[in-house]
C-alpha cells in the first residue's frame, strides 16, 4: 500500500512544488476556449525562450514554476530541436487566468493556439509534472499535430490511496464544505484563517488568484484522455519521486499503447535538475532520434 503523501480536489497534504512568483497582470480577450467560454488571454500573451535548430519541440513546466525551470534541458536538446520554453498562465512572465480558474482543458486550446500563431503543423510536447497534464490534453484532443510525448514525472492519474486515506479526504472535503459555508453564513473567515493554514497544501495557500484553478487541475483524473493518446511516448521518472511516485509512471506506461519508461535511480521528482539534464537529454535525444528515423 502506498504510503506517500497526496494531494487532494482541495490541495490538502503535503507538496514538493517550489515556490516560482507569478505575475498578477491581467487583461482580457476574447480567444475562444474550451466549454464554449472565453479563455480571456490570447496566444501572444504567453512569454517563452526559443532555443536550437530543428523540428520543435514544447517544454510546458510544472506547478508553481517557470519555462526557466527547463531551460538548462532545453539547451542540450537544442542540438537537435527547435524549443520553446514556455510561461504558463499565472507563472513566470504570463499573466494569469480569469480569478473564478481553468482547468486543463482550458490550457491546453491556448497551448494549441500559440502553436498555431507560430505556423507549426505538428510537434513533439515534453510535460513536467502540471505540464504533463496539459501535454496529455492536447496529444488526446489533437492528436494531428502531435507528433511525440515525452512525461517527466507527470500528474494526470488519480493516485491510489488506503482505505484510511480516501476516508480522511472525504472527511476533509465535507468540512471544508461545511466551513465555507458558515463563512458565508456568517460573514467570518475561518476557512482562510484557519482551516486551509492546517489542512492545505503549500501550493494551496500560496496560489493566490491561482486558487481556483489549483483546485480544478489537482482533483481531474485524465485516465480516458492517456487510453486514447496514440502517439509515441517517452516516460522518464525518477525513483525517489514522492509526489508522483514510480508506480503512477508504470500505470502510464500500462495506459499508453506507445510508450517507453524509464526510471531514474536516485532522481525525485525534478530529475533534469543538476547534472540530472544531461541524463534526462541523452535519453530524450535519443527518442526524437528514433522518431524521426535518424
């Protein structure tokens, strides 16, 4: 049975993200995006590096962190791909979305349109953790313009959990219903004073307008989207990774009909950090290769 810490819908439990400032600008348009709404940010609002020659590929960061977070990665790869570090909505440089929250879907069409502004037809998508979750969205939604995945430590799975584990989430989740009601019953402020400072994660308490979108992105399970993903994929996953562990990257190479995993000894759950780029590129180098026939 697995004992490391989840998060749950609510951010609850302990977290290893690091803490990346985001940018609390904000201006709307009118980009169309996922469930018929506005996504109110467009294609050009979203910074990004570019770096290398060839076919490109997108690096889509994790959680609470920034397109400089896979730079170093970015610039071994470059010696035989075209990549875009990206910013995230609400991280690094991008402004945010709209306060009431996106969820992956919504992330993933604006990926799509930025890839579309840039005249790319088709390209190869690195996810890291959160960014595993959009690159998964868009490689099962466009699979046309997809033309390889590579997930480091991605989420996208429900974790599984004991017996005494699911009930302390049920248990939290309904007082955490009952707590923000009496907050708006009683115009108090327990719930942000209180209760999320003992019960919720870091990411939780610190993700300011991100709030809600935290909240959307960290309970989606996205098992239908990895079944239909026919691209080839790429799974590296460090050993020592507690916040994704090992066994989450074997069921997505259970779930994924293309797919090749490999685990890093002694890497957590940022593998491609320190001289850990240089594993992490030999072995994605090494998968492009191999899609491209060279």
């Amino acid at each position: 049975m697995l004992t490391a810490p989840y998060k749950n819908m609510l951010g609850f439990e302990n977290s290893g993200y690091l803490n990346v400032p985001f940018n609390s600008s904000f201006i709307k348009h009118g980009t169309c995006g996922s469930k018929g709404r506005t996504l109110e940010l467009s294609a050009d609002q979203i910074q990004y590096k570019v770096t290398g020659d060839g076919p490109p590929l997108l690096m889509l960061h994790g959680w609470n962190r920034s397109g400089a977070d896979l730079r170093p990665l970015a610039e071994l790869v470059g010696s035989a791909r075209t990549v875009y570090t990206l910013d995230l909505p609400g991280f690094g440089e991008t402004p945010p979305p709209p306060e009431d929250g996106w969820d992956t879907s919504d992330y993933s069409e604006l990926i799509v349109s930025f890839i579309q502004s840039k005249g790319l037809d088709k390209v190869s998508l690195l996810g890291h953790s959160f960014g595993g979750r959009v690159s998964l969205r868009i490689a099962a939604k466009y699979p046309e313009i997809v033309e390889g995945i590579i997930l480091i430590d991605s989420h996208g799975l429900r974790p599984m959990r004991s017996f005494y584990q699911n009930m302390r989430v049920r248990l939290i989740k309904l007082a955490a219903k009952v707590v923000k009601t009496t907050d708006k019953l009683l115009g108090t402020t327990i719930f942000p004073d209180k209760f999320a400072v003992k019960f919720g994660s870091a990411d939780y308490r610190n993700a300011g307008v991100l709030k809600n979108t935290f909240v959307k992105t960290i309970s989606e399970d996205q098992e239908s989207d990895v079944r239909n993903i026919k691209a080839r994929a790429l799974l590296l996953w460090g050993s020592e990774d507690r916040e994704t562990p090992v066994v989450m990257g074997e069921k997505f190479h259970q779930l994924l009909s293309n797919s090749k995993l490999i685990i890093l000894p002694g890497k957590g759950h940022s593998p491609f950090h320190g001289v850990g780029a240089h594993l992490c590129a030999n072995y994605i180098l090494q998968f492009l290769a191999e899609g491209s026939g060279a």
